[in-house]
C-alpha cells in the first residue's frame, strides 16, 4: 500500500481513518526508524535524576543505547554507550555513579566527561595516538527545556523550543505546580507491551474508554472508598465538555473540564481524609495566590493527558506522571513510567500522591494493566488483515470535547507528513481555526 493512503482524512464527511497495516508492517517499522525517530526531538530524561555529579541512567533512546550522565564538571551529557575501541557497552547498570567507565573487553577507560583515560599496554599505540578522538560519543543534539532533556540523532532539526511549540506551555502548567521545583521519585516501572508503539501513544491520549474499560477502579473507589461512584467519580462529568487540543508538530492534549477526577496537588477530595485537608488548601491558596484565576484552576482544578510527540506523555491526573515508550519492533513496545513530584512535598502529601498514582496507574494498579490488555488486544486482532481500518474521528462533528479524538488526529497528521518525507503536517494543524471551523459548519 502507499504511504500516501495509509491516513484518510475527510473534514467534509467527517472521516478520519488510519490503516492497520501500520501498526503491523515491519517495512513501515522500517520507515519510522528513519523517518520519525532519527529526525525528531525525543525525551531522554529529567536533570533530578542525575541531580549529582557522576550519577548515570542508561537509557534506550531511539533505537541507540545512551548514557545520560552529570560529569564531574556539573554539566549534564549525553553519550553513546559504546566502548570507541571495539564497540561493547561502557556501562552495564542501569543507573549509578561512577567516576569512570571501564570496557569490559578490553579495559578502556572513560572518566564521567566521556574523556579516554587509560588504555591497556599503551605501548602498543603510536605516542600521538588520537586520545581526543577516541572519546565517548554524544548524540548531535541534546537540549532541555526546563531540566526535561531530550535529544536527537538530527543535527539540523529545529531548536527544542520551536519544537516544543504548544506543548510549552503544558510543561509549564506542571513545571509550576511547586516553587521549589519539581523532581522524579525514586522508583520506575517498566513494561514491555505486545503492542505497537502508537497503539500506546493514542491510548495515551485518550479518556473515551475510561467509563466502559477501567470499571474495576471506579467500583473499587465507589465499594471501599464509600464514594457515590456518578457524582465523586465524576464518570459523568469526565464523559462532557473540556476539549482536544492541537498543540502543533503531532504534540496534542485532552483536558477535562474543572471538577474532573479528584487529585492530590491541590484539590481536596474526601478520599483524601481530613487529615490532608490543610495542607491541600494551602497548596491551592499559594497557586492561586501566584497565578491568574484561569491559570490557576487549570492547575487545580482540571486534568490533562498530553502527548510530546512522538512518543513522551505526561498525565496530569491524579498524580503527575510521566511515560515514554521505546519500540522495539511493529508490534512491541517498552513503556517506563514514573511520578513527578514538588520538591518540596510534605511526606504525607508525596504519599497520597504516590498511593493514588499506583492504585490507578501501577502495574499492580485497578486500570493500568486494562490499557495493556486492551492495546495487545487491539494488536493481536489485527491479525484479521481483512478488516483494514482503524477509525478515529470522534468529535469531528462539534468543537471536541476531552472523550474526542482531535489530539489522535493531530498525532496521525503529523506522523503521515513525516512519513511522507515532509518535516511537518500543515494542513488542520491548528484546531482552534481549521479543524473547529469544520466542526462548527457541522452543528
Ligand atoms: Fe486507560
């Protein structure tokens, strides 16, 4: 099939549809290698992480096996993890501090700066031997915004906050939330899913399946937390108003209305307890204090799911966490999430917090584990290669709500252009003039 069909978009009869063949190709895996995750922006880690120097993680960035370390010099780099002689991995933990790395096979040795330090039997290499040139390599680009870091294997792509574009100010939205900033907390899950990445990228987005496919955790909140499952839930009141939103370059959000499910940063909730009331609206009087009264509901009072595309998700929810999921195949993904926390939190408060991110979101939580099992699901059923479609155009008919499928949208565009060779979807990019111009003409 052409690239060119594999997304069908048709404003006027309200289609918008992608072809299955696309999360089953391994051709098309091929492609996106080449064409999506060698050309963009892709997240790598948050400076808390590495907050001294000499503290490493490894990650799988792209494709590539990369350190992200803090030298001893305070700067944060980005290395391939390659030994420069004959190419095994200088780091074999995941995540430390080291003044040095050592190669396994032939014992060549990289100090914290990526520097070449040591080699065995020196003599055996001419005395201007090139030392500079044999030190650890960085990707072409790496940056940060605000101590989010990412890097890119395309030395002429645009600077990271051109990038970022709409999805700036979300960061900021969560950045803010605390004074002293914001920090991961100890302790990462990571999954490996049976599923397309983008399969994980859409559900990510998306808040339409909550009601029908996290019913366990609704129940559970409305059996042991003595809660009305309609009115404290807000099952309802998540399936109505608040909107999909196009934040440019295939970055997108849904965001709820104010009163959306109950969350520990600065909205109490008698789930909460008494006990946490104080502090939570001291919390909320300081936001309000420091932002103006939209922004600060925003913070408060509503949640977001907002996607960095192509593969890097924060979910402000009940907890704020963030995921980045890493193809390993058409129809494998590894997902690692973590929660993002105020510096500064009081121990009880971080505790709320962590206990309502593991209970709905933790591999042993009441919905996380129902995403996978419907991902994979949707996966394994594409084996059926006679039914060609998958459908997203929900909400294309109205100014989107959260439950609508406009941020999918922005997604598919994007990812569409970039298969097609393009740098970037033009066409219906901004929702707030196209896309809602249509949806308007429709009502
Ligand atoms: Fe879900």
């Amino acid at each position: 099939m052409n690239i060119e069909d594999l997304v069908i978009e048709d404003p006027e009869r309200r289609i918008f549809r992608v072809h299955r063949s696309v999360m089953t190709s391994p051709e098309i895996f091929a492609l996106e290698r080449e064409r999506i995750f060698d050309r963009n922006w892709l997240y790598i880690g948050h400076e808390s992480e590495i907050e001294n120097p000499g503290d490493y993680r490894r990650r799988e960035v792209g494709g590539r096996p990369l350190i992200f370390i803090r030298g001893k010099d305070g700067v944060v780099r980005v290395f391939h993890n390659t030994c420069t002689h004959w190419g095994a991995k200088v780091c074999r933990l995941d995540q430390g501090n080291a003044a040095s790395f050592q190669c396994f096979y032939h014992a060549w040795t990289f100090n914290n700066v990526g520097q070449l330090i040591a080699i065995p039997d020196a003599g055996g290499y001419p005395q201007d031997f090139n030392r500079p040139e044999l030190a650890l390599k960085s990707p072409p680009r790496v940056d940060n915004y605000r101590g989010l870091y990412f890097v890119s294997f395309n030395p002429a792509i645009e600077p990271l906050p051109d990038y970022l574009a709409g999805a700036k100010d979300y960061i900021d939205l969560i950045l803010d939330q605390s004074e002293a900033g914001m920090r991961v907390v100890a302790g990462t899950q990571l999954y490996t899913v049976r599923a397309n990445w983008k399969l994980m990228a859409t559900n990510s987005l998306d808040t339409y399946h909550a009601p029908p496919l996290h019913t366990t955790y609704f129940s559970y909140m409305a059996k042991f937390k003595g809660l009305d499952y309609e009115a404290e839930t807000n099952a309802s009141a998540m399936r109505a108003g608040g909107h999909g939103r196009s934040l440019r370059n295939g970055h997108g959000t849904s965001e709820s209305a104010p009163g959306g499910l109950a969350r520990p940063i600065a909205h109490w909730h008698p789930m909460f307890g008494d006990a946490a009331k104080p502090e939570i609206t001291r919390i909320r009087a300081r936001i309000f204090e420091r932002f103006s009264a939209e922004r600060a509901q925003m913070m408060c009072d509503t949640f977001r799911l907002f996607l960095i595309y192509p593969n890097f998700v924060f979910h402000d929810i009940m907890a704020i966490t963030i995921r980045y999921f890493e193809p390993v195949g058409p129809d494998a993904v590894r997902l690692t999430v973590y929660a993002l926390a105020p510096k500064d939190e009081s121990k009880d408060q971080l505790e709320l917090r962590l206990n309502n991110f593991v209970s709905f979101l933790g591999p042993g939580g009441f919905a996380h584990p129902d995403d996978l099992e419907a991902i994979e699901s949707c996966q394994d059923a594409f084996r059926s290669q006679e039914v060609e479609w998958s459908d997203f155009s929900k909400g294309m008919n109205r100014d989107p709500e959260v439950m609508d499928e406009l941020p999918m949208r922005a997604f598919w565009r994007q990812w569409h252009a970039q298969m097609l060779g393009h740098e970037r979807a033009n066409q219906f990019d901004d929702p707030r003039s196209v896309e809602h111009g249509a949806a308007a003409g429709g009502k």
